[in-house]
C-alpha cells in the first residue's frame, strides 16, 4: 500500500503539551467528564466497601444470598433501565447536556441513600443512582475521545476507565475513616454516601463551560462552532484554516458523509447493518462480557466472602486490604494506559490475558488448600495473588476497554455502539452479582474452576479476534527506520480499519490532499494586506473545502 504524503503527525504539536495553551486549556476542561468515570468507580465499589462496615450490617439486618445479590445489582439494574435511551439524548441534544442530566439524576438518587430508612428506599435510591449514571457514562467519554487532542486521545481515553478505580479508592478510605470516626453507628455508612453528592454538583456547575465535541457539532450542522472549537484548543487560538484543523474538519466531514451515504435509520439496528459493524459489535460485547467475567467480581464485589475464606476475618484487616487493593489497581490501570501507544492495544490485550489466566489458577489453588486442610501458608499467599492477579486485569480491561470501543466505532454509531457495551457489561456483570454469593455459600472455592476455564477461552478470543488500531504497521516501521515520529490515527481512521483497504485509503488520501491545499492557500492570502484578498482566499477555500468533501464520497462509494 502507498504510503499518504500527510497524516495527522505532520501537524500536531511536538513539543511539551503543557507549553501549548489551547491543549493545556483542554486537557484541564476533560477533568470534568473524567470525574464521572470517578464518581462511577466510587458508586459501584459503595456496597462492597459498606458490606465491611458493622453499622450498615447491622442496620439492614445482614443481608446475604439472593438479597444480598440484589443489593448489589440494583446499582446495574438503574444503569441497564437508562442505557438504552442515553445515546439517543447523547445525540440530540449533545455530550455536555446528556451529562448534566445525569448528574442531576444522580444527585437525586445520592441524597435518597444517604437518608434512607428502609432496605426498600436504599435499593430505590441505588437505581435512581444508576439510572442517571448511565446517561453520564455515556457521554463523558464520547466527549473525551471526541475532543481529546489527536496525540492525546489514546492516553486520555484510557485515562478515564483508569480513574474508575479513584473512585474505588476514595470510597475504601472513606468507609474506613467513617468506621473509625463513628463506629457502629449509622453515620458510619451516612458519611460515604453524602461524600457521593461531590461530583455530580461539580459537574452540574461546570459543564457549560467546556467545548462541546466537534464531531457533534458538525452532525448537528453546526461546522462554524465545530471549526472555532478545534482552532482554538487545538490550534492554541491560531486561524481556523490552521493545518491540523483543516486536516480535522476534512476527516469528520469525509467520515460523515460516508456514514450517511450508507447507514440509514437511528435504531440499533444500524449498529449491525454493515459486515464492518457487526464486526465491531461482536468484538466490542466479547470484550465487555470478559470485563465482569474475569473472575475480578468476586474481589470487586464480595471482598468481604473471598477474605473470610481464607481465614481474614477482622473489619479493620479488610478494610485496609481493600483500600490498599484499590489504590494498587489505580496504579496497575495508569501503567497500562502509559504504555498503551507504545506497545500497542493488541499486545496488551495477550499480556493481560496470559497473566490472569496464570494468577487467577494459583489463587483458586491456595483458596482451595486452605478450605480443605487449613494450610495457613495457603491463606497469606492468597493476598499477593489477588493482588498479582488485579494488576494484569487493570492492565487491559480498565485501561483500554473504552478506548478500544470507542476507536473501532464510527461517529453515526458511536453513542449506540458505546452503549451496547455497557448493557453487555453491566448484564454481566447484574448476574454476577446476583449468582455470586449463591455460588460461593454453595460450592465454595470449586467455584473458581469455572473462572479458570473461562480465562482460557478469552486468551484464545483475543489471539484471534483483536485488531490491533494503535498505528498501521507499515508506516510505524518506515518512521522508525528513518528516526520520525511514529504515525497516529485520527479518530476517523481508526474507525475505518473494520471497512476495509479501500475506505481506509480513501479517507487518508482524500483529507490529506484537502488539508495541504487548504494549508498552502491559507498560508499565501495571509501574506497578503489587502483586505480584499483575504476575503478571496477564504472564499476559495471554502470552494475547495466543499469539492474535497463531494470527492471523498465518491471514493468511498467505489
């Protein structure tokens, strides 16, 4: 395949980001659809940090079993009850909008479960949470990857599935404070769960100041806004016929096209109307139903059963390895995002499958002996392996089970896309939840030997079915042969690798010509002091513009 003159390296910024204002501003706007990967990981570990707690125990009458199940799964039941409507809301009324909704439901739903009475208000409160959370999960990272700069958007992408476990951790040492600070009374679980309204009021607050996506904008109609929104945080406020922008604007309006040439409809359906998208779709449930079925429920969500059967039993020991468990999958996620343009999403993918598979077959080894025989040798050395086990877990499917759904989808099937993967994940993870306990009170450690078989099918899966979109191998090994940067992808090009060579070459070959012709004619009319010849080199480009764009659908269409 020929190499293209020009991708989207030639223009970015390759010095450090920090210096650039518009990428600085930028990366300090995305904290905010951030927190709610945060506030995410700090809702759904609640009820297992809560389980450790006396006060909670004792004031809900120590639910176990199914009952236990449920309180679990409500959480992912209100998150399953909204998903399926949140993308239409993503792609009506905008990423920002969709989020402040959901932090508006979310901080209803807070405040019923920091009040709540009975067991029956707690698990009303806990689907409320849900169900503003799914709209919330939905768009924030839509927004991330959509407006991350282009050299940004694997590490940033990543980033926000890795802060899950921020959340994690804030709601482990919170619990432990509260246990510490009020004991056995009912503010020892009241603390944590008013400590959840943080987010959602921040967000409610501070959502209208950040740039809404480009790609959006540009669905909608809106190119002036989207133009303005690229040129000024990621051409740091220069002329909005900059090269990177109109390289950008060029590729979101080739895509699109593209899309609305041979997609019709806004069902679901059109996630699987093409042999492409259903490509896409298999993977993207595989590798969402292998987030939950990893084994990693049972520490994530019955912590407290997985240490009392292995002889830990004290409040204060559990707490402290549950805390110190999340801020080490904080750690293990943020290495895998670190590395994740270097090494490649592929090559991460075998890594953290391999690992788990070896980690996980000596953890149900050592949970084994010591429930049979006692072997108090067995029950130390299950800690480290948990611990063992996590890292390879955070190292894939937290760091990169969002970024690699949303790369692999196209724009028109993006909201959609994303949110069929968190009804696989999170139906996956409401049956976990209810099945987990039956099967651990039942079988006990036999129970494992399920997990261990499955890890094996998932190694095989990956080996064969995940695509590697970090970099085409060609021009990665042309630029490292001749000491360049290596190549990145725009969002639209890696998309495009389910569709085929053709689309690919097309789509790179047509915004490159578009971007350097625009580039070339912008550069000779700002040499001009005529006032006149500027108006004319902004009519000119836009001509071109448009011509570029009609171009490209006929080489799609070929």
């Amino acid at each position: 395949m020929p190499v293209p003159q020009w991708t989207i390296t030639d223009f970015t910024y390759r010095e450090s980001w920090w210096r650039h204002r518009g990428i600085l501003m930028l990366n300090i706007c995305l904290i905010l659809p951030l927190l709610s990967s945060t506030l995410n990981g700090l809702d759904s570990s609640m009820i297992n940090n809560l389980q450790i707690l006396p006060g909670w125990q004792e004031y809900f009458g120590k639910p176990e079993g199914m009952r236990l199940g449920l309180v679990n799964s409500a959480h992912g039941i209100g998150i399953l009850s909204g998903t399926p409507f949140s993308p239409y809301v993503s792609d009506l009324l905008g990423r920002r909008a969709t989020m402040f909704i959901g932090a508006v439901v979310m901080l209803a739903g807070v405040i019923a479960q920091a009040s709540s009475t009975t067991m029956q208000v707690f698990l009303g409160a806990r689907v409320l949470i849900g169900l503003g959370m799914s709209f919330s999960i939905n768009a924030a990272p839509l927004l991330i990857s959509e407006l991350s700069y282009p050299t940004h958007r694997g590490k940033m992408t990543s980033l926000y599935n890795s802060l899950w476990y921020s959340g994690s951790v804030i709601s482990a040492w919170i619990c432990l404070g509260s246990h510490d600070y009020a004991g056995t009374s009912t503010w020892s679980w009241r603390i944590p769960s008013f400590v959840q309204a943080a987010i959602p009021v921040i967000q409610m607050v501070l959502i209208w100041f950040i740039p809404e996506s480009p790609r959006f904008l540009m669905a909608r109609g809106l190119e002036s806004q989207a133009m303005r929104v690229l040129a000024q945080y990621h051409a740091n406020g220069r002329d909005e016929r900059d090269p990177i922008v109109t390289f950008e604007m060029a590729q979101i309006r080739h895509a699109l096209n593209l899309e609305r040439q041979f997609a019709f409809g806004k069902s679901y359906l059109r996630c699987f109307s093409t042999p492409g998208n259903r490509q896409r779709m298999f993977v993207i449930i595989w590798i969402a139903v292998f987030s939950q079925w990893s084994g990693n429920g049972l520490a994530s969500y019955y912590i407290n059963i997985v240490l009392d059967r292995v002889g830990i039993t004290q409040t204060t020991t559990k707490t402290a390895i549950n805390g110190g468990l999340q801020i080490f999958n904080l750690a293990s996620a943020l290495v895998g995002m670190m590395v994740v343009d270097k090494l490649g999403r592929r090559k991460i993918f075998l890594i953290s499958n391999i690992g788990m598979l070896i980690a996980f077959s000596l953890w149900t080894v050592t949970t084994a002996l010591f429930s049979q025989s006692g072997n108090v040798v067995a029950a130390r050395a299950t800690v480290p392996l948990i611990f063992i086990y996590f890292f390879f877990y955070d190292f894939a499917y937290t760091s990169m089970l969002v970024l690699y759904t949303l790369e692999i989808l196209p724009y028109n099937i993006r909201a959609k896309g994303f949110a069929i993967m968190n009804i696989a994940m999170y139906s996956t993870n409401a049956f976990n939840s209810l099945f987990n306990p039956v099967a651990l009170n039942t079988i006990g450690w036999k129970y494992y030997l399920f997990y261990c078989g499955w890890l094996i099918f998932e190694l095989l899966f990956v080996m064969v079915y995940i695509v590697e979109t970090k970099g085409d191998c060609y021009l990665l090994t042309l630029s490292s042969s001749h000491g360049l940067l290596p190549p990145a992808r725009t969002l639209e090009e890696t998309a495009a690798l389910f569709d085929g060579v053709k689309v690919r070459r097309g789509i790179m070959r047509q915004t490159s010509d578009a971007a350097m012709t625009l580039a070339r004619m912008s550069s000779f009319h700002r040499t001009q002091d005529s006032r006149g010849a500027a108006q004319t080199s902004s009519s000119a480009s836009r001509s071109h513009f448009g011509s570029q764009s009609e171009d490209s659908a006929v080489a799609f269409a070929s």
